[in-house]
C-alpha cells in the first residue's frame, strides 16, 4: 500500500467547512500546549480572554469597536488577493486615508464656517476613500505597467505613509494646545462620526458602547463587494484572472484596467478604516492610529478564505482576541502578545490545511498491474 496525493477534480464542499474549523481548534490545541509549556493553565487563559473579549455587553461593545478596521482592512485585501494581486499596503492606505479625512477636518472649518454634520461626512469619507485609492493606485500602476512585484511596492509605501502622517502631527498639524502632545487639534464635533447610541434609542440592556456607524459601513462594503464578485460581469471577470491570467488574456479580459480598478477599490476601503479611527475613535490624527489592523487584515482574509461576509465574522473573531489578549494582561500578568501567538498559529493551521481542499490523500495498491493477454 502507498499513500497518495491527488488533486480533486473539484474543491470539496465538505473540506471547505470543516477545514477551517479544524484548523482553528488545532490552533488552540498548539496555542494551549505552549501556555502549559509556560507554566499557565490553558484552559483558565482562554476562559480569561473568552470573558474579556465577550463576557458582558461592554466587552462585546469593546470587541465590535476593534473588529471595525479589521474589516474594512479584510475586505480591502480579500478583493485584491481574488485577482492575485498580493495588497500588502493595507496599513498604509489606512494610514492615508486617516490624512484624507483629517485634511477636511481641519480645512474645512476655515472655509465653510459651522459646516453641517452631514457635509463633513460625505467629504471625509470621499477623501479618505480617495487617498486610500490613491495610495493603492500606485503599485497597481507600477504592476501593470512594468511589472513590479506588487509585494514589495506595497509594503515599502506602508512605510512612506506611516511616516507622512506623522511628520503631520509632529510637525505642521501639530495641536498648539496640545501640551506637546503627538497630535492634531481635535475635530469639530460636528465632524464626529457618531455612535450608535446617540442616533438610535436602544434599550439599557444593550450597552453599545462606543460602537460607532463604521461598523454600518464595513457591512455595506461587505454586501457590495458580494454584489460585485458573486453578481457582476467585472466580478466574473476578478475571478477569472484570479483563477487562470492566460485563460483571462485569450477571453479578451483586460488585465490592466482590473489591476486598476481592483486596486482603486482595495485602497480606497483601507482608507475608510482610517476615517472610522479618526472621525469616530480618537477624533484627531494622532500616534496610535496606526497598530498593525493593515497586516492583521491579510490574516483575517485568508481565514476567511476571501469570502466578504466571512471577513466581518473572523475580523470580530481577531477582535475578541485582541481584547481578550488586554484582559489576560490586566487579570493574569501575562503579555497581551498570547493573543498574537494565537493569530499566527490560527493561520499557519488554515493555510496549511488550504491543502486539504485542494487535495485528497488515498492509498493505492504497491503493487504493479500485470494485464493478461
């Protein structure tokens, strides 16, 4: 007998589910090994961040307010990887989008005096969208049109933008009141992107917290990404330069103009996370805004094997464990990075079992067939 590896035919409905749930309870399994191995009881740590992360109504707040990014930032990568194209600019865009939607915050007062709410919304998101797509724009054209690898024109500008917005706050946007604190001024509250609980009366017993309308807006960009890959021709199109270029090329499939596009896309939802930290959370652009939700993004796409609504459930899966990961930190003196710990073995479980869609192992018979004449 001998073990073989074959290609399926067609990518298995039942390996698709059960994969990734297997994958996440063996990142577990490992993640609880090395708590034992530390000298910590695995099963008290989960439990731990389980109730930090989604114990009360505040925590499931706390967890919805850091899973918003990470979809906005998911979604932006997911449509960019369906067409092979490797976005690891996520952080970047964010980060320019931040500056698009701050620009109008600060600039817009001096021009339209007690400007309405509803001006500075649509003007900031059109800006931050705008920077983000912008930034994304870039290597797109550079892949497109002189066939530079994408992975290495994305993250080098991750670190070109990270560095801009914070020449910003440190230099000329730097809050003259701010007691040489590493900001901007803070925005008019007209320019606030509300809470929930200050638009819709909920009863007491649902404490939203400081979850706010960008978690409206990461699943309207879920549904028309959905709308655009599963019910459009240009998302018939994504798909088909995803799965085979050559194939796409011979159908007379523009490659350039859907790098463009894709990329315009891509950036420009990265660049509405960054709107949502700064016109909802920190109400400036200030240090902090930029923690990494850009490369925990890729992350959450792949675990969510591309598909935009699983994006929204594992990015609050990520979420929960960052939040769970602080309240290990305050609860059990354990470093918050356990949670990342998690993260990393939760994807090399995923991507690893990626091969079992693709793929079935079968025993065959050692032993040569002799045919009879």
């Amino acid at each position: 007998m001998a073990l073989k590896i074959e290609k399926r035919m067609e990518p298995s409905r039942t390996a698709n589910i059960l994969v990734p749930i297997i994958s996440i309870l063996l990142a577990l399994v490992a993640g609880a090994v090395l708590l034992f191995l530390a000298g910590v009881d695995p099963m008290a740590t989960y439990a731990a961040m389980l109730d930090g992360a989604l114990g009360s109504s505040y925590a499931i707040s706390e967890t919805l307010v850091r899973a918003t990014p990470l979809m906005l930032t998911g979604l932006a990568v997911s449509i960019a990887f369906r067409m092979l194209f490797w976005n690891i600019g996520a952080e970047g865009q964010l980060a320019m989008g931040a500056f698009g939607a701050t620009g109008v915050a600060i600039l817009l007062p001096n021009i339209v005096p007690d400007a309405p709410g509803w001006l500075f919304f649509i003007l900031m998101m059109t800006a931050a969208f705008a920077a983000g797509a912008l930034w994304g724009l870039i290597p797109a054209a550079l892949k497109a049109f002189l066939k530079v690898n994408e992975i290495i024109t994305t993250l080098m500008l991750n670190y070109i933008a990270i560095l801009w917005i914070q020449y910003l706050y440190f230099g000329p946007w730097k809050d003259p009141q701010g007691f040489g604190f590493p900001g901007t001024a803070p925005f008019p509250e007209a320019a606030w992107l509300p809470r929930i609980k200050d638009v819709i009366n909920l009863p007491a017993a649902f404490n939203t917290g400081r979850v706010h309308f960008g978690l409206a807006i990461a699943i309207v960009a879920a549904i028309f990404i959905w709308v655009v890959l599963d019910r459009t021709r240009w998302g018939y199109e994504i798909k088909v330069i995803g799965e085979n270029p050559r194939a796409a090329r011979y159908a007379g499939i523009s490659i350039v103009r859907n790098i463009l596009l894709v990329m315009i896309l891509s950036g420009g939802l990265a660049g509405l996370a960054g709107y949502s930290q700064v016109a909802a959370i920190s109400h400036r652009l200030q240090q902090g805004i930029v923690v990494g939700d850009g490369y925990t993004a890729i992350i959450v796409a792949w675990l969510a094997r591309l598909n935009p609504f699983g994006v929204l459930v594992v990015a609050v899966l990520m979420a929960a464990l960052f939040v769970g990961g602080d309240q290990i930190q305050i609860s059990m003196g354990l470093p918050a990075s356990v949670s990342l710990v998690l993260q990393g073995a939760m994807l090399f479980f995923v991507l690893g079992g990626g091969f079992f869609t693709q793929y079935r192992l079968r025993w065959t018979s050692s032993q040569p067939v002799v045919s009879s004449q």
